[in-house]
C-alpha cells in the first residue's frame, strides 16, 4: 500500500493505488459494523467508528513506511491490521479475550499492535500525542529516520496535553507529524477550539503545516508524504488539519468507477470473506473465556514484587472463599 518516493523523486498523485486503499476503506467499514453488532449483543463496551474518517487513516498511512511509528486514537484501531496484524489478534483485544495482545485488560477500543509499531491507544483524550513526541525524541537521539504520526480529534486538540506536545515539538523540531481530524460539525469544532482554523495554530509552535479534505485521497496521501520527507531531513515536525466532510469511501469509489472498475465487485471481494472470517474468529475467542484474574497483576511491572504477590495472593484467597456464593 506504500506510495513512497523513488529516489529523491517527489510523490505524485499517480503514485498512489486506488485499488489497494480502496480494500484498506471497504475493511474499515466491515470492522466497524462488526464492532458496532458487537456491542449492540453486550459483547464489547465501546466500538467508536471511523466511517468518514476512512482517508485520514489509510491515505495518511500509505505514505508512510512500516517502520514508522503510529499512535492512533479510538477509531483508528483498523490500522494494525493495515500493518499486517491479523483479524483474530486485532478483535481478540476488541473482545478482552484472554490471548490477546493486552491479556483482556483494556476496554475494547483500546488496542495495541507492538510488532507492528501500533502503539497502544488510551481512551484519555490527548495522551497521544505526548507519547508521540517522546518517540519522535528518541528517534532523534538515536538518528533514527523513521517517523512518527499521531491522529487525533477536536477532544484531544482542546487538552494541555496537545499544547505541550506541538511546543516540545517545536522547540526541539522532532520528527512527528500531528494529523488532526475534524469531527465533520465545523461549528462544533470551532466552539471547542476557538474558532480558528486548526493549521493557523502551527506558526505559534514553530513547525510546518498542511490542510487537507478528508475525501481526497490522493491529497493527504501527498501532503503526509511531503510531511514526512521534511521529518526525515531534520525538518521537524508538521501540523495536518484534516477536514471530514463528504465521504472518502464514495468520493474514490467514484474515480475507480471513471476508470471502469465494478466497485460492487471490488467491494464483496474484500468484505464477503472477511465477514467470514471476523465471525469465526468471535466463535473462537468466545469459547476461550475470561482472562484469569491472577493476570491482573502481570506486566505492572517487569517482575512481580512481593507487594503485588501479596496482593495477588490475598484476592485469590478471598475468591476461593466467596466462591459458593456465601456472604459474611
């Protein structure tokens, strides 16, 4: 799915394949409405979807490399299957099976895909981005050339968390590149920010920007892409403001069509044995059960101390005890 550059060629709008981001969208869609069946039956707690948000996602991460790092916020959980991770790992986490990746200890919009460089996301709004720079340091130090993106939604752009973010980025012109997106309401938007445009923000911060249309594809792709090259030469950070508005998935299904392509077709291709197989995979994970609750205590810390021992070992004698269901 990669659009990256040849050489020192710029990318072009010709460089990017439509048929393969437009399967990248069409999966986005069938997660989210197996998500959203999910947790109308009480299975999963919080399925966010991205519908509308499909380009800032796919077309973003299609100029990208898959050594960059991604910090996604609860309606990008799609990409670390875009990275390679399978289904079932990707819907074990949504689930909080016990063989997932976070051993069933998180909410089910909160996912994480390490081999993949997905890092996990928090339902704390902005806590991102803070992240975000402190990898994008890291990279610096260690004259890394990889990158790092982080999305977000007019919720986190509102915290301290996002001001403290762009200003260490600024000051130490670190290799991120901060992808808002718009929540599709401008007048929302603009009663929780303050009315100006969200790319205006970046000359206070000292770092570059770009304003992109949610439902071009081939814009974003090459704004994130131009992003990303100026990081990886040292210079710094840039601030995307992505605005949603029509719908990416139709505005390329569009083009495609132009072109002489059956978009239906291509469209139950990718959702007909995917469907499939997120079912199977609900019936597999479902026969597995709970995690244990002595896992409670794995990965506080690298090794278990004797407080958390002790507190292990204190639950698991009071379960054993209430465990016919009799009350002091």
């Amino acid at each position: 799915m990669s659009v990256q550059s040849v050489g020192d060629e710029p990318m072009t709008t010709h460089d990017l394949d439509l048929r393969s981001l437009h399967a990248s969208m069409v999966r986005s869609r069938v997660l989210d409405d197996f998500s959203g069946e999910l947790a109308r039956r009480g299975m999963v707690s919080l399925a966010p979807a991205a519908t509308g948000r499909e380009g800032h996602h796919f077309a973003a991460m299609s100029a990208l490399r898959p050594s960059d790092w991604l910090f996604g916020d609860l309606r990008s959980s799609a990409s670390m299957i875009e990275r390679g991770v399978s289904v079932r790992h990707w819907l074990a986490q949504r689930m909080g099976a016990a063989s997932s990746a976070h051993g069933g200890h998180a909410s089910s919009a909160e996912v994480t895909a390490k081999e993949a460089n997905v890092v996990s996301v928090s339902s704390l709004m902005g806590t991102q981005l803070v992240h975000a720079v402190g990898v994008a340091m890291g990279m610096k130090a260690r004259n890394d050339d990889s990158v790092v993106l982080a999305w977000y939604g007019p919720a986190a752009a509102a915290t301290g968390d996002a001001h403290n973010a762009m200003n260490f980025a600024g000051v130490y012109s670190l290799p991120v590149i901060f992808y808002y997106c718009s929540s599709g309401d401008p007048a929302a938007d603009a009663l929780r920010l303050g009315g100006e445009s969200y790319a205006d923000r970046a000359e206070g911060y000292g770092i570059a920007s770009a304003t992109v249309d949610g439902s071009d594809v081939s814009g974003i792709a090459v704004e994130v892409a131009q992003a990303a090259a100026r990081a990886r030469s040292g210079g710094g950070a840039t601030i995307i403001d992505g605005r949603t508005g029509g719908d990416p998935l139709a505005a390329l299904e569009a083009r495609l069509t132009a072109q002489g392509l059956d978009v239906a077709a291509l469209r139950r291709s990718v959702a007909t044995p995917l469907s499939q197989e997120l079912r199977d995979a609900a019936t597999a994970l479902q026969a597995e059960g709970p995690p244990q609750v002595a896992t409670l205590f794995e990965h506080v810390f690298e090794a278990l101390d004797a407080r958390l021992i002790e507190q292990r070992d204190s639950l698991l004698r009071h379960l054993k005890r209430f465990s016919d269901g009799t009350v002091d």
